[in-house]
C-alpha cells in the first residue's frame, strides 16, 4: 500500500481542522488542542523549518544556537534576554535550559476561539494569525510568571490582542533585540 505524503499547506489545514473540532465540541484534553495549534503555527511557518532537537524536520523551540534565537525572532517568536545569554553562553544549567510557552496562554487562546463568530476555519485562522504568539524564555523565567500567578492568564485588565507580551513585562522579562 502506497502511503500519500502531505503538503506543508495540507498539514496546516489538517491542524486547523482539528483545532476547530476541538474547540466545537469541547476538548477533554486540553493538551490535544495545544498540538493542533503548535503544529498549525510550525506549518505555518514552512520557510521556516530547521532541524529540531531530535533531528527531525521541524520548528525548533528550544534553540540551541544563535542563529536558531535569531531565526526564531524573524518570524515573530518573542525570545528573552536571558535565553539569548543562557545560548551564548552554552550554559548547563537547570535554570537557564529555554522552554517555549504561549505568550498569550493557550486557555486565554481557546476562550477567544469560541467565540469567534461564525466559528470557521477563516476565522479561526484569522485569529490565530493575530493572536499566536510563542515565547522562548528560561526556566527561572517561567518560575517568575507562574509566582506572579501569570503561568495560565493575562495581567487583570489586559487586552490579549493589543499587548500579547504584557504577561512578560509585567514580570520583568526583557525581549532579546537579537544582538
């Protein structure tokens, strides 16, 4: 049996379906919607692509080198300071290891998406297209998000749309200028 291979434009489509899917018929797991958006954004993306940590073919969140940090600024992705400083450096330690995280949390995201009206694919694209935003910060960073109890919600009175970052100046985490 010959097994089709898909476009890049198929793949992203296919994570959108599965995104809409789940957010109209309310998903149990909530970590299976943070996958179709994730890989909706990578696909998204596809002049993009690089090497992953794994050595496959994909986005690389956890950049290991500058030239991945700057590659990532290039298409929107917020990454701090002290990212940049943990890659220069080669630094090994547990603190300074980079994560990626929504900048606009993924609950924040999904709340938004029902709402959307009509709820569509064009739409939900649309919106993700505005509203998505990745950020790559350090472990001790995400340790000052979550204590400021911004680990899953914007600062009160904030407005997702107008101030994606908002969760990261409120806590005092600098965006690398990708110098």
């Amino acid at each position: 049996m010959t097994r089709k291979t898909r476009t890049l434009d198929e793949h992203r489509r296919h994570h959108l379906e599965g995104l809409l899917a789940a957010i109209r018929f309310g998903a149990a797991d909530r970590r299976d919607m943070d996958n179709h958006a994730n890989c909706w954004f990578a696909y998204s993306h596809p002049d993009s692509y690089m090497l992953n940590g794994k050595g496959r073919r994909g986005l690389s969140l956890t950049p290991r080198t500058v030239p991945e940090l700057r590659q990532a600024l290039a298409i929107g992705i917020f990454v701090s300071r002290e990212a940049a400083r943990a890659v220069t450096e080669g630094s090994t330690r547990e603190g300074d290891r980079r994560i990626y995280e929504h900048a606009v949390p993924s609950n924040v995201l999904h709340a938004m998406s029902a709402a959307l009206s009509p709820l569509d694919e064009t739409t939900l694209e649309a919106s993700l297209r505005a509203n998505y935003r990745i950020g790559i910060v350090t472990r001790d960073e995400d340790v000052k998000l979550k204590a400021a109890g911004l680990r899953h919600r914007m600062p009160d009175r904030c407005d997702p749309t107008a101030d994606p970052w908002a969760r990261y100046r409120v806590v005092g985490i600098e965006a690398w200028d990708g110098r």
